[in-house]
C-alpha cells in the first residue's frame, strides 16, 4: 500500500501478519501449523520431527494408524504425513479411516514411504493422497512438499471461505430489496480497479476484497422495515441504519481471517471533512481501505435504482464524486476513480453488472 497514511492494518496485526492469515507464501515459514507424522521406524521419527520443528511447526507424533486417530481428535493437525507399512492399522487404512472423519476429510495427506514402485505411486494417487515421498527423503524435499501441501490449503480454504461470505453478504443485501442485487460483487469490482490503479500490493487487495464483500454485513441487525423503506429514513431510522458499521465491525473482530476488513466496514461511512459516522473520523485518519471503498460503495449506490428515485447515468454519478472531492471523499481516491474513469474501467464494470442484475430480475420474476 502507498505512502505513511497506511492505517489499513488492523489492531494488533501487522501487515505481514495479516497476509499470513490469509495465503502463506511459498518460502514462508509456516511457524503455527501443526503437523502429525505417522512413523514406526524411531529414528525416522526423530529425524522428521527435527527437521520440521526447526522451521517452526508443531509437531505431534503416532507409530501407527491407531495412535494417529487418537492424535487427530486431539490435536486438530493442519498436515498429515504417513508412513505406508505400519504394524497393526497401515498407512492406506490410516489414509481412508482420516478421509472418513468428520475433521479429517479436507486436511493435506502425505505418504512418505519406501514402497516407491510405480504400482504404489499408482495406488496411492488412485485413493486421493495429496503428494507421495519416496525414502531416502532430504530435508529440503520434506520441507518443499509439507509447504506446497499447506499453501494450496490455505488456498482453497481462502476461496471457499470467500464463496460463503459472498453468499451470506448477499443474503443480507437481499433483506434490503431487489435494487441491492449484485451490491458485493460491483463493489468489489470497483474497488479492485482502484487498488490496481493506486499500485496496491496483492496482500491489500485481497484484504480490499474482504472489506468489500463485508462492508454492509452489518445490516444483519438493521431492521427490515428500515432497510425495505420505499420513502427517504426520517432520522430514528437513519440512527438504526448508521448502526450497521458498528455491527459489521462486532460481527468480525477478533476472527483473524477477517480482522483485516475491520477498517472498511467500521469507516465506509466516514466523510473526509469529518461529517460521516460512526467516529466522525476526518482526512488521513480514516483509514485508506474505507477512504478507496466509500467511492466505489457511493457509485455503485447512485447508479443503482431505488424505489423512491430512478438510478442517475453512470455520467452522472461520475460528476457527483468529482464534485465530492475533499468534502465527502479523499482526493486522491477520487483522482484514481477519475483515471479508471477516462480508461474506461468504470464503464466496463458498470456494463457488466448491469447485465448480470437484469439476469438475476429475470431469475426472481420468473
Ligand atoms: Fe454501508
Ligand atoms: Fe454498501
């Protein structure tokens, strides 16, 4: 992110910190994760555990299948790695008895064995083993497949956990009528394209992202009779309606996987002459996540229909944010929507979720 008005970190993390909560980089030392080893061999035993807990990880450790069950309840591991010939229940049994178990179907399995023929490699990959080793095994080859196995992880947990977000947030929108189709999605849109164009590193956008997709999670606990009014707020319920950043914000502290939109949507509502709420925070002080999403939500508001005034043209709400510049909105937020503008960006994303909202009308009114 650009510049020392950075306040986009949340309390207590830092950037890195953060990004770690979300995707671990390839070389990243993943201190934190747990792993278990399944090994009958005592020496290996040792080795293996060595080499990983000196890169950081908790290690928990079973010589057969049996032992690693009782370890899975209990340590909740984040990577299992197995032997293949064990006494008693082996390493294939281990593999589908884990892929059975409530809390064992998603985690990361590793084979790390001497049966290296072709027909084990072939065997192994058939009942779904993430990656296969072949002893003698260096350190650096344990270390490389543990953190690629993890990495993709965090990956597909980030997408899925993006996925259920967008559909709760959706949900939410939906309470406030059909005008708010697609709110999360050209929101996010819009955002992206300005991150891009202020040269945001991928960490703070996919932060963005987040805070885009959760910056009205907060109308969960805002009346429906409030968010569905067909006429303007009178001021009661625009009180109730300002309370929705302090909800969002409630609703996300303290989870680390989503802390770091905590600044969007406690702030999107704040103005840069220090009219907004909640905090009535001026200038640089709000943060620089909500300063970029407060154009985006206010464009995509204002050329969205609602029930009591017809949607302005995307020229006219272009006009609208110019003219808002160092009174509602930070100058330098509204000089990058004025490029993307001129590149035509806007125009593109506004198409897109124009014709994506007519297609969902179609959906509802069938
Ligand atoms: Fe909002
Ligand atoms: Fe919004």
């Amino acid at each position: 992110m650009q510049g020392g008005d950075n306040n986009w970190t949340c309390p207590g993390l830092s950037g890195s910190q953060i990004r770690g909560c979300l995707v671990k980089s390839e070389t990243q030392v993943d201190d934190g994760a747990t792993l278990l080893i399944v090994e009958d061999d005592p020496a290996m035993l040792v080795a293996f555990r060595d080499i990983l807990e000196r890169e950081g990880y908790v290690v928990s450790t079973a010589t057969n299948g049996t032992d690693a069950l009782a370890a899975l309840q209990k340590d909740n591991p984040d990577l299992i790695m197995s032997d293949i010939s064990m006494p008693g229940m082996d390493g294939v049994e281990l593999y589908k008895a884990v892929r059975q178990s409530p809390n064992g179907a998603a985690i990361p399995f590793i084979f790390v064995t001497a049966r290296g023929t072709r027909e084990d490699i072939f065997a192994a990959k058939a009942l779904g083993v993430d990656d296969y080793i072949t002893k003698p095994v260096t350190s650096h080859e344990l270390l490389a497949a543990v953190r690629a196995r993890l990495q993709r992880s965090d990956e597909l947990m980030l997408i899925q956990l993006k996925a259920v977000l967008r559909a709760m947030a959706n949900a939410i929108e939906a309470r406030a009528g059909e005008y708010t189709l697609r709110h999360v999605e050209a929101v996010n849109a819009y955002t992206q394209a300005l991150g891009l164009e202020l040269d945001w590193t991928q960490d703070d956008l996919d932060a963005l992202e987040f805070g885009a997709i959760l910056h009205d999670v907060g109308k969960i606990g805002v009346p429906e009779k409030v968010l569905s009014k067909t006429g303007p707020l009178n001021e009661d319920e625009w009180a109730e309606m300002r309370m929705h950043t302090i909800f969002g914000a409630h609703m996300i502290e303290g989870n680390p996987y989503l802390e770091s939109a905590l600044p969007v949507v406690r702030h999107h509502h704040e103005r840069w002459d220090g009219g907004g709420y909640p905090d009535q925070l001026a200038g640089g002080d709000i943060p620089i996540g909500a300063r970029l999403l407060a154009v985006a939500d206010t464009f995509h508001a204002m050329t969205s229909d609602r029930p009591y005034r017809a949607a302005l043209s995307p020229q006219e709400a272009f006009q609208e944010i110019l003219s808002q510049s160092g009174q509602q909105f930070d100058p330098a937020m509204v000089q990058a929507f004025e490029s993307c503008w001129h590149r035509g960006d806007i125009a593109k994303i506004h198409k897109s979720v124009q014709s994506i909202a007519e297609e969902d009308s179609i959906i509802i009114a069938a």
